[in-house]
C-alpha cells in the first residue's frame, strides 16, 4: 500500500532519484522501521534504493539491519576528503544500499549545515531510483527542518495508541505552515477492526461474497 500511495504523491517528470525523507514527532514511533521496510519494498520492484541514516544523534539503521559497518554519514560530513562511496555499504537481505549515520559527534546540526550531506544526495539522485533520508524527530531537534528543504516527499510517522494527541498539533502546524515540503502522514500501529469486509480489514466491502459480521445487538433487534 504504502508503495503504491508513494507513485500518487512522488512529482512526476523530475530527473533523476526521488527523496522521500521519513520524521515523526518523537522518538518511538516507527520511523526507523518505516524507513527500512519502504526500502526493501521499492527495491523488490527492481529499483536502486538508497537507505540514509540522518537521524546521526539516535542511529538505529546499522543496530536494526545488523550490519559491520566502521564509517557512516558523520565521517564524510566531517572529512572532505572522503568519498560519498565509501560510505555506502550493501543490505544483502534488503536488496538496497545503505549509508549509515555514523558516530554520534558532539556537533551534530553543523555538520548538516556545513554543505556536504547536499552533495550525499546530489550522489543518490545520480546513481539511484529512490533515497530514502531517515531523520531525527522533529519535535526533539532541528536537523530535519535543516535538511528538509532537500524532500520531493516527506512521509511524516504518527504511530496510534503511543503519540500524545495533544502532539497531534505539531504535524497539522507543520502541514498547515507548509514548512515540510510535500508532506503526507502515515499512521504506524493501528488496528483495524477484522470484523468488515472482505477480509483486509478496510471495511471498504468489495461484495466479494463476504459479508460483514453484525455486531451481537443488530442480531437480537434485527
């Protein structure tokens, strides 16, 4: 589903990779997991994908992948005489290419401010179908709102049951201020009701023969 909406809301007509760039409000909320797996679905369709971990204060893409990997996103930032390739590492199981965040530096919003995660993505544009641009929580920090500019599709994460709806404000200002370019939200962790239609949980009864189960009172009054 989520690689289907993706087609929809992707700009049409632009050369080169596109950049979906994938946020939340605070930590916990699936980012990270919604980042890996949209990888690893773009890329059973056969394209190149690249995974960057930009959320360099909290990284969580080499723990989660399992991956030996010494130099990541900090090293290059930090040192202009490293090479975008030699910091993109192979996810054989996920079929994609990944960059990893790095160290955690003592700096972290000057190293995205000082010109050279550009040229990263100015790398992936050229040399893959998609980037995909995990971040840090928007509500934490300011990295993403520093990088976002960068996104031709910000996949904003709300994971139900878990975020304060009172936090529900920060997205809908953000969306509302036009400040995360492209902006669409997907909602991690909801449960569908098993009960509608045709099996998928939708409730959208597609009258393939399989009805809706009606709730016990409907059954008693008719």
């Amino acid at each position: 589903m989520v690689r289907t909406m993706l087609n929809f809301l992707l700009p049409k007509g632009k050369e080169g990779g596109k950049t979906i760039f994938i946020t939340s409000t605070i930590g916990g909320e699936g980012k990270t997991f919604i980042a890996i797996n949209t990888a690893s679905v773009l890329a059973l369709s056969n394209k190149k994908v690249l995974l960057i971990g930009a959320d360099i204060r909290n990284p969580k893409i080499k723990e989660y992948l399992k991956l030996d990997i010494e130099k990541g996103l900090t090293h290059y930032l930090n040192d202009e005489n490293e090479k975008v390739s030699a910091i993109i590492k192979p996810c054989e199981k996920g079929k994609f290419d990944v960059i990893d965040s790095g160290i955690v530096a003592p700096n972290p919003s000057e190293l995205l401010m000082n010109g050279r995660f550009e040229k990263v993505l100015e790398y992936g544009k050229a040399n893959y179908d998609y980037v995909l641009v995990d971040t840090a929580p928007i509500k934490l920090v300011t990295d993403t709102f520093i990088l976002g500019q960068n996104a031709d599709l910000f996949i904003y994460v709300i994971r139900a049951n878990y975020l304060d709806k009172r936090l529900l404000d920060v997205p809908a200002k953000f969306f509302s201020e036009k400040r995360l370019p492209n902006m669409a939200i997907l909602v991690n962790g909801s449960e569908f009701d098993k009960n509608f239609g045709y099996g998928y949980g939708y409730g959208y009864g597609y009258g393939y023969g399989v009805e809706a189960k009606k709730p016990w009172w409907k059954k008693i009054t008719g």
